[in-house]
C-alpha cells in the first residue's frame, strides 16, 4: 500500500443487502462484499423491513471483516469510513450508521455519511476512470426515478423524476401479477427475451408541462387490465409478450427523455444508475438512441448496478476529499433528499 493511498470503507444496509467494500484513491475497488437477503424476502413477495433490519445486524460484522480481509487491510489502515444514511428502511439504515459510527469512535476516524442514490451514480466511476462531471444520469432503482445533472462531484440537480411509482417498483409488480416472483427485473429482463414487443400497445405516459418528469403507475394498472381482459374473454395470458411489451413501453419512455434531457442541456456524455440499469433492453435502447444523437454512454456492470458497499466508498471518498465530516448525531434519514447534507 502506497503511503499516499486513500483508502475508504463503503457500508450499505439501506434495503436488503448487507454491503461493505474497500475502495482505494475513490475509483479502485479492493474488495466488494455482498450479503444479499432475496432469498428471505421472495418468501413474503417483497421486503420485509423488520427481517431486513434483524438480518442486518446478524451479517454486518462478517461482512465488513470479509471486505478488509479481502482487502487485505485491517481499520488502522483507513481513512474514513463512509456510510449509507438514507434513504432507505429507517430499521436497515440504522444498522449501517451504527455499525460507521462504533467503527469510527473506537479507532477515531472520520465519518463520512452518503445518500444512496448519489452513490448509485458514483458507481459510474468505478469502471469509467476517465468519468467526470458534468454528465446527465438516469438514476433507475426500486425506490427511485430521477433524471439527475451531476455537475460537480456532489454537487446534483434534479431535472425530472416520477410522480408515482419508480421504475423498479413496476417492473416488480408486473411480474408479480404475471407470476414472476420477486425480485421481478431481472425476470422480466429474461422472459421478455423470448416474447414480442409489439404485441401489445402499453401507454406511455406524458407529465403535461414536465418534460422530463415520468408516470408508471398507468402503464402498470394497463398490464394488470390486459390480465384480467384476458380471464374475462377466456384468451390465452401470454407472459413473455406482456413482459416484452411492458419493458419496451418503459424503456421508450426512459430513453426518449433522457435524450431530449441531454439535447436540453447540452450534455454530452449519458450514465445509467441503480438496479434497473442493468436491465438488457434498456441498455441497448440506450445505446442505440446515444449513438445516433453522437452521446457517450455509461453504465456499471450489473454487480455495481444493485445494492453494493463500493458505490458508497466511491462517493464516500469525493465527499471526504470534499471535506465533508459527520458527527455523532449524524442519523438516519428514509426521505433524503438528494443534495441535501
Ligand atoms: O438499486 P436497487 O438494487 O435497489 C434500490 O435502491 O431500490 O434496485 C433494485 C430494483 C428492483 O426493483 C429490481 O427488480 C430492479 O432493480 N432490477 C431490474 C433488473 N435488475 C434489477 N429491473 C429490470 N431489469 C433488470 N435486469
Ligand atoms: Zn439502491
């Protein structure tokens, strides 16, 4: 380890994974421990925010330990240690900041508190090395749809987002209804591989005077009356082409506004973020739409894409050299509002 190296330890527990990761100079990840908790939850068809806190607290301290051994560095050897405090499950997030703010009373190092989805965004970094602001993203999670200028680092302003449900959101309750389970995405994402886009018209819906704000919750109650159309008439359900058709509606939607946002602003480099960013057809989508309107796109690899502990040691790290610093009331907090400190 070079004398001058930075090295931060990036906690997440704000939903049902347990993360913790080692990042070296804000970009290099040394290890990225994942105790992922789906299978728990696909018991209930969701998360389930009392188990996800207790299962939190059962996997923290192995997880971190797994991360610095991987890593091959033990906490004497970090800088500061950063960590997701909202938003998130009020329960899962307090297991984090506790776990931050033990780690850095007892070996007096800095703490450093990070909003989830800034750190969805700063998984950008990870694989872009050269990646800098400014840059327009398309943050796509569970909980979250925004379309975000990230014009410095840390410094976000929000262009568009949705008015109702987010866009991973959807994707989960259209496969529940289609019979898909949890979590219903990366399904989806499969199923819909083998089904017609066009089969089926889904609305895709408009925020009169937003132009870049966005609406699921129509195109969701359209596939649940397909559904129950079909049960009514006695036809055939065909999952793979609801599934297909669905993601194409949502996809044409997230792509058509992030280009005219791009246009708008006269960016010229475009990066996906959250879970649903690792989605095929919106990657391809994308690319397509980027290379024809002359935009660099970017993207994570599908493992920073979800819930992980490195997105939050990368963010961690630019708010740390930016002189951000928690004290010990720091807390946590389920409605975070990003840019906000
Ligand atoms: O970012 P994330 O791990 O958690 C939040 O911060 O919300 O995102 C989870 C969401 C879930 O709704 C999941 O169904 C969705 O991302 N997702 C996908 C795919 N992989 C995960 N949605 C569509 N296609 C995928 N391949
Ligand atoms: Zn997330």
């Amino acid at each position: 380890m070079e004398a001058k190296d930075t090295l931060i330890l990036g906690i997440e527990s704000s939903c049902d994974e347990t993360a913790a990761a080692v990042i070296r100079n804000g970009r290099q990840v040394l290890s990225n421990v994942i105790a992922s908790q789906i299978d728990l939850h696909k018991l209930y068809g969701g998360v389930v925010p009392e188990i996800a806190s207790r299962k939190h607290i059962e996997k923290i301290n192995q997880v971190i330990e797994e991360a610095l051994a991987e890593a091959k560095i033990t906490l004497d050897d970090l800088d500061a240690i950063a960590v997701t405090y909202g938003p998130g499950l009020v329960g899962a997030l307090l297991v984090g900041v506790a776990e931050a703010k033990a780690i850095c009373f007892a070996k007096n190092k800095p703490l450093v508190g990070v909003h989830h989805i800034e750190g969805h965004v700063s998984a950008n970094y990870i694989e872009h090395p050269d990646l800098e602001p400014p840059f327009l993203c398309l943050i796509v999670s569970g909980g979250h749809t925004h379309l975000v200028l990230v014009k410095e680092y840390g410094v976000y302003e929000i262009i568009g987002q949705t008015r109702d449900d987010a866009v991973g959101e959807a994707f989960d309750k259209v496969a529940r209804a289609i019979g898909l389970g949890y979590p219903g995405g990366p399904k989806i994402d499969k199923l819909a591989k083998e089904g017609n886009a066009d089969a089926i018209r889904f609305p895709k819906a408009k925020i009169e005077g937003s132009p870049f704000d966005f609406s699921f919750s129509g195109v969701k109650s359209a596939v649940l009356n397909h559904i129950n159309g079909c049960k009514m008439k006695g036809e055939p359900i065909v999952e793979a082409d609801i599934a297909a058709s669905f993601q194409k509606a949502v996809t044409d939607v997230l792509v058509e506004r992030t280009i005219k946002a791009a246009k708008e602003y006269h960016m010229d480099v475009v990066a996906l973020a959250g879970g649903v960013a690792s989605n095929s057809a919106l990657r391809n989508a994308m690319e397509l739409a980027c290379k024809k309107a002359g935009l660099r796109l970017c993207y994570p690899s599908p493992i920073y894409c979800t819930d992980n502990g490195a997105m939050i040691g990368v963010a961690g790290y630019y708010e740390y050299i930016n002189g951000t610093r928690h004290s010990w009331d720091l807390n946590a907090v389920p409605n975070l509002k990003i840019g906000q400190r």
